[in-house]
C-alpha cells in the first residue's frame, strides 16, 4: 500500500513495515507476534495495509486486538478491537463502506464479514453465512449500501443490504447461493451492475450484482438456490 512518501508492506511471518519510498528507508516496524500476540496461521500471515485519512487499518488478529487502527506515520495505536467469539484470521483485504449512513470497515475473518465502526472501532455488525471451514480469502465488495460477498472452498455468494439498526446495523440478505469459485484466489470484480469471476477450474462467470442470476458462463442453477458447473 503507497501513501504518499511512504510504502506499507506485509510479510509472511507477519513483520508490517513503514518505509519511505524515496529511498527504502524504514521508518517504522510492528510484529503481528510480539507486538499483538498474534498466531501464525495455516498459510502464514496476510493482511492488506488500508490508509484511511490519518488511519492505518489492520487486523493483527491476536489477543483484544482482532482489528486495530494505527497512525500512519508513527506506528502508534489510535484503537483497537476485539471481535468476539475467538475469531480467527482471515485472508481478505478490509474494505471501507458507508452503508447505513455509517463509515466502517469491513473485513472477512475466519467465522464471517464484520463491520467495525470508523471512528471508535466498535464492531457493529456480523454475518457469517459465506464463511467457509479452510479460509476466508474473497475480498467483499461495496456498492452503496449493499455488500457483495463471494468465497472459496463451498462458501458461495450472498448480497446484503446493510441497514441502521438502533446504534448497530443489520444485514438483510437478498439473495445467498451455493457456487463452486476457484478455491483461494480471488478473482471477483465489480463492472457496472455485473461481478465477475472464476469458479472452480478457472472458468470465467459472470453474475448480475442485484439478483444473483448468471449472465453467462457454463453454470446450471439447481433449485433451491444452488449452482453447478454444467
């Protein structure tokens, strides 16, 4: 992640760095380990560095620390979250909405989405319907207020409109479906009103974002609400 003179970078073993793209020069360092007590996971550490105005968001995952706002040039906490329930880390990139009238980020953790208030970190909302049992690696995608989110490994596709809910908010799910895409790597991509992707076997698909319906691509849909390759 680039932000002005400086670059964001995440390593395996779960070193985030600082440094000045002018010259490579660190500026700072956090641990995901020792500093956030955070545990290796089965593919060893991954997270996507989001600068959001003097923010930098993070999801170290460890202990009272699942997700954790950074100054941007310093390294310093500004706050920190714990999401609860043992959730475990996930392989998608956060996202920012401003569904609901709220701004918030929203990641894909191990056990589902949740969306974590901008300003303080509160976590406001969780679904856990396209999670799936080996990872959780599809990025989610904003539109407006609705959310569309895909997985690998069996986790389907669901949309959601994210909506006010006291001082939370509430996902009303339009539509979930069972879809076999490329297991890991995420290849999904808003264009206008249709996602594109990949199922299972590297077959490109394309969907239509509001109803789910697939546009074209060597799909078979198998009531109720399942899908297969032809």
């Amino acid at each position: 992640t680039v932000d002005e003179d400086r670059l964001y970078t995440m390593t395996a073993s779960g070193d985030l760095i600082c440094l000045r793209t002018a010259n490579g020069e660190k500026l700072w360092q956090k641990s995901y380990p020792t500093d956030f007590l955070a545990k290796r996971r089965q593919w060893g550490f991954c997270d996507y560095p989001l600068v959001d105005g003097e923010k930098l968001i993070c999801s170290p995952v460890g202990p009272g620390v699942t997700v954790v706002a950074l100054n941007k040039r310093t390294g310093e906490i500004i706050w920190k979250t714990e999401v609860p329930d043992d959730e475990g880390a996930g392989y998608a990139a956060t996202v920012v909405s401003e569904a609901a009238g709220i701004r918030q980020y929203v990641a894909f953790l191990q056990k589902g989405l949740t969306g974590i208030a901008a300003n303080d970190g509160r976590v406001l909302w969780r679904n856990s319907k396209t999670a799936a049992r080996l990872a959780a690696s599809y990025t989610p995608i904003v539109h407006g207020d609705y959310l569309f989110s895909a997985n690998g490994y069996a986790g389907g596709m669901a949309l959601f409109k994210l909506v006010k809910d006291g001082d939370g908010i509430a996902t009303e799910e339009r539509y979930f479906l069972r879809f076999s895409f490329t297991p890991f790597q995420d290849g999904t991509v808003l264009v206008g009103e249709h996602v594109y992707g990949f199922q299972s076997g590297s077959k490109p698909v394309c969907f239509d974002l509001m109803t789910g319906e697939p546009a074209w691509g060597p799909i078979r849909t198998d009531p109720p609400g399942r899908m297969a390759l032809t």
